[in-house]
C-alpha cells in the first residue's frame, strides 16, 4: 500500500517544499518510493510515497499520469481485479506501460468516468486530478478498508492517506471537534464523517467526492451499499456458494510480486483464510501469530495445531510485560485517538512479519459478517428476558447492574434488560455510558456537546429489514469495523510498511451474507459464527475448538500497570476531562476491587493524543 496527499490552493501556493512536509510524515506508508506533481499554474499538487507490491519497476511509481497528460492519480489502493479489467479495457484499445494496477485504474476512469468504481474489487483510497474537467475525485472503497481525510478551509481543498499529512500543511488550524470526543469516550473511536479537528472530515467508504475547481463546488455521492435482506436460503445452498466465495476471494488476494504470509491466531476466521492459502498455492505458506507467553489468553498453542495441520511455516512472536516504548510510540504516532489494545499487539506482529514478507493475509470480517462477537449472545439473552419482565425487575436488574464491578459476567445484559429495546445491544458496547460520561467531562464541555449523540448515531442502524441478529452484525459492519478494527489494522500495519488483505471483507461476501443469511445461520443453538465453522470443519484439525472465542487483545495480567496508570497521572489538565474522576478511577483500578482498565486505557490513549498533537 502507499501514503496520499493532494492539494488545491486558490493562491498558487503549491510548492514542492509544501508536498514533501505533507508525504514525509507518513512516509513509513511507502518507503520504496516518493513522487510529485505540480501542475503549471501551481494550484494542483499531489504527492506519494510508494510500498512496492505490483510491478516493482519505476515505470509504476506515482503520481502517475495518463498517456495523453491530462489525467493523475495518486493511490492507495490494492486492485484484486485489475488483470481483468486490463483485458477488458485492451479490447476497447487501450495501451498500457506498466503491469500496475495504477494505470488499469487510470484507464478505467478514462473510459468509464466515475462508473468505474462500480467495477472494482479492492481496497482502495485514491485521488484523481483531471485537467480536462477542471476538477479533482476522490473516492474510497466499499467497506472502508483504506483511510482517506480531507478538508474544504478557505478555498483551499486538500486529501489525504492520514489526517497528519493535512495537519502538516499548515493550511488548517488545529481545533478539537468536541462531538469527536464525546463520541471517542462512549465507544473507543470516532465514527462517520467525523474527525478529531474541526473542518478535516474522513469520506465514508463507498462514497465519492468530486471537488469542482471552477465553481469551488463538492459533490459526495454513494456509489455502494450493503444489500437489504432478499430470501433466506437452505443451510446447504448456503454453505456452498460461502465456501466457493471464500475461496475465490483469498485466490484473488495472492496476486502479488513480494513474497506474502498469512495472519495466524488460532481463531477460526484466521485459520479458514490459512487453510484456503495453503489449498491454492504451490508455494509454503509463512504464518505469524502473537503469544502471550505466560497469559492463560495466549493462543500460540491453537494457532501451532492449525499450523502444523496446514503445513505451514510457522512463525511465534513472544509478547511480555516490556512494551512500554511500543506502547508510547503507537499512541503518539496515531492521527486520532482510538481505544483498542490489539493496536499495541497489531503492531507488535507487524514489526517482526516486515522481516519476512510485505503482505499478509488476515481473518478480519468474519465476526461481523457472521456473528461472531460475544456481545451478540449477551444481547439475544437480554433481548429475551427484557420480553418477559415487567417493568419492576427491569428496574432491579439496572439497579444491579449498577452495583456489579465492571467486567463481572451478566453486568451488560443486565443493562440491556433495564434499557428496554433500545439497551438490549446497543447501550452495553459502549466504554462510558452517559451518566460515566457526564461525571468524566468537565461542566462547561458537557454544555457544548449532546451526551446522547453517540447512542442515537449507532442506533439509526438498527433499522434495516434483517432479523436482530443480523441487524447487530450490520451495525458493528457500519460503525466498528470501519472506525474501529479496519483503523486499527491499517494504522499498526503500516507504521511497519506492511500490507494486510481481509478476503473476508470482499465485498461479495457482505453482499452475500446479508441478502441470504438468516440469524440462525451466524448464531445457531448459542453456537457463533454457526456457517462459518460448518466450513471450517472441511479443513482444519478434528481437534480444533471451534466453540472457542477469545479477543484478540492485551491479557490483564500483561498490562503494565504501575505504568499505565502513572502515566494518566502524569499528563497536564486540559479543558474536556475532570481530573477528580479520573483520580477516582485510577485510585478504584489500584486497589484492584474492579477490573477498569478498558476506561483507563481509553483515558490514556486520549491524553497520549493530545500531549503529541499538542506540542
């Protein structure tokens, strides 16, 4: 993958020297190669830093121009089409330099003009500036798998691969979007249009944006959207074409000129994507995995079973307690905050595989498309007893809830059940609930924000035509996986100039999962991800625990807890969070009476962010 900036500027004020501040901050994203284009009235500059995957030679560096010179490009992008598109586009009589991706895409925009994104498979974030339309494009892929930010300020329109690259440019001040914080502290990210800064925006996946440069006009327009529910199918019917889905959609993914590897956990979506690797090349398969060496959580020892099963060259990667400069690196480095501790191990993982290969092949998507989180069995109990009781035992269950320590088995169904339907799944993901919140903000930032934003932005998902099940899937697919998990791996993977690939969101399988899928496919008798491990069974060992379920994240007794909560101590006041709560929670967490750390660990990954953007 690669690192993106584009820029207009009303002044003519596009400089080389501007290009390089913007690219150079991420030039991890692309350390093969760095390009530059300035068009002649100095208005229009775009930049690139290159990971070299697809045709190695210089003749494939970016920004890349059209053979007649008025179109460039400048991507972030992973075409698993682009052979067939080639051929298609040959026959209308196209010519082609290179065997890269970038030009097919280029030649697709030519002659198909913003159509085209219809016919592409991948993962992408790119932009476009046409001299013949006067305008520059932008688009991103369909579930949302490459970051793109940009910014309208003051007739100057900018694009980028990370919201540093336009911090970096000078042209827009830093101020903190207060909804983006209130946001943050409910749920670990920041979800949709939002960014953390004022008047810098992330374009949804699926979408397009078109930036006319005569009338200073921009146009977003979705070109994509996840299927409603069409018919429900026979479990059979529906295990065959998943499993030819599958197949088709790793074997498109081992396109590639460097050498790749497989992400290993030890989880079943990790393993089926393995197993198919192996199933379909001729080449030994290079597999990684994290272990916890020590942690009753490490999953070295599953991840060993599949991978002498499958034959693989297996490779364990030892964490211990000693990360804490991995861990102040990768909260500093991020462009927004994000709570998520498989950050940290992500990284971690992606720091030893960048020795052996340039690109992996991961398991993500299986969860969302196919139910497998464990908040979805603690919603359906407290959706089935929230039916059954009446309205003094919802209240005695809140009443409850309230008085169980954070972490405690049934605390959120407990929860959801005196919530009503509203609570019974989306109230109990969140990481601070409102009335947390409204004693976490300071008094004078709660009236600048609306303290049930959050919710009411994860609910008006909740109203598709699927049955519950579904519709929780469709919502972590639409929130999530997009704002949360997908960040989280982009970011973590590419501060290490590794690529990774998740067949399991091409967007085929989405479209399939949620026009055919029933609820009792993904979660059937209590058994999770139900389709799924019917597959699975074909290839993987008869011992394998397919009803296991672990999250991939930092096992308490890895936290570096002196550390950690030192370190909250030791940052400065600052205008949004109240320094007596968070006393209260560090004192709470010291004493070990309740298991806190998925709080304090949001609170210091914020305050990391602002002490770094804050300098």
């Amino acid at each position: 993958m690669c690192g993106i900036f584009g820029l207009y500027s009303k002044n003519k004020g596009v400089t080389l020297e501007l290009l390089k501040k913007s690219i150079n901050c991420v030039k991890y994203r692309g350390p093969d190669a760095e390009g530059f284009f300035i068009n002649k009235e100095q208005t229009v500059g775009l930049a690139h830093v290159r990971l070299s995957i697809i045709d190695l030679s210089t003749d494939a560096n970016q920004p890349m121009s059209s053979l007649d010179g008025s179109v460039h490009i400048v991507l972030n992008v992973e075409i698993n089409n682009y052979q067939v598109l080639k051929k298609e586009l040959e026959k209308k009589g196209y010519l082609f330099k290179t065997n890269s991706d970038t030009e097919v895409l280029i030649n697709s925009y030519l002659e198909w003009d913003e159509n085209f994104l219809e016919k592409i498979n991948g993962m992408f974030a790119f932009g476009i500036y046409d001299s013949r339309k006067n305008r520059i494009l932008i688009a991103r892929d369909r579930i949302g798998k490459k970051p793109l930010f940009y910014s309208y300020y003051k007739e100057n329109f900018l694009f980028a691969s990370e919201l540093k690259s336009i911090y970096y440019s000078d042209i827009i001040p830093v101020e903190i979007e207060p909804k983006a914080v209130n946001f943050y502290f409910s749920y670990g990210y920041i979800p949709g249009e939002l960014s953390i800064l004022k008047s810098i925006y992330k374009l949804k996946p699926a979408h397009f944006l078109i930036f006319d440069i005569t009338s200073k006009s921009i146009k977003i327009k979705n070109y994509w959207e996840v299927p409603e529910f069409r018919e429900k199918i026979k479990e059979e019917r529906a295990i065959e074409e998943l499993e030819s889905l599958i197949e088709d959609s790793v074997k498109i993914r081992l396109i590639s000129d460097v050498p790749l590897g497989s992400l290993l956990s030890g989880g079943i979506d990790s393993s089926l994507v393995t197993a198919f690797m192996t199933k379909i090349t001729d080449h030994e398969v290079m597999s990684f995995n994290v272990d916890f060496q020590g942690s009753s959580k490490s999953e070295a020892g599953y991840a060993k079973i599949v991978s002498s099963h499958l034959k693989t060259q297996h490779h364990n990667i030892v964490v211990s307690v000693d990360y804490q400069k991995e861990l102040e690196y990768v909260s500093g480095q991020i462009d927004e905050p994000i709570y998520d501790s498989s950050l940290l191990l992500t990284y971690i993982l992606s720091k030893y595989v960048k020795d052996y290969v340039k690109v992996v092949l991961s398991g993500d998507g299986g969860d969302e498309n196919f139910g497998g989180y464990i908040h979805y069995h603690s919603a359906l109990i407290a959706k089935k007893l929230g039916q059954l009781s009446p309205p003094p035992l919802k209240y005695l269950a809140g009443m409850i809830s309230q008085l169980l320590p954070e972490g405690f088995f049934g605390k959120n169904t407990l929860y959801g059940i005196a919530k009503g339907s509203d609570g019974w799944f989306l109230y109990p993901t969140q990481i601070f609930k409102e009335e947390e919140r409204k004693k976490l903000f300071k008094r004078d930032f709660l009236e600048e924000i609306n303290i049930k934003e959050p919710f009411n932005y994860r609910k008006r998902f909740m109203d598709r035509n699927y049955d519950f099940i579904s519709q929780m899937c469709f919502t972590d697919l639409k929130t999530m996986l997009v704002d949360d998990i997908l960040v989280k791996v982009d970011r973590a993977s590419m501060m290490n100039s590794i690529e990774v690939r998740c067949p399991l969101l091409d967007y085929r399988i989405v479209e399939f999962s949620f026009s055919y899928l029933s609820g009792n496919l993904r979660i059937k008798n209590g058994i999770k991800k139900y389709l799924l491990k019917q597959i699975a069974k074909k290839y993987l060992p008869p011992d394998f625990p397919f009803e296991r379920k672990q999250g991939f994240d930092i096992p308490k007794d890895l936290i570096p807890k002196n550390f950690i909560l030192e370190r909250i101590l030791s940052f400065d006041e600052n205008e949004f969070l109240e320094k007596s709560y968070i006393l209260k929670l560090v004192k709470g967490q010291k004493k070990e009476r309740r298991n806190l750390w998925t709080k304090i660990f949001a609170i210091y990954f914020f305050l990391r962010w602002m002490e770094t953007w804050r300098k």
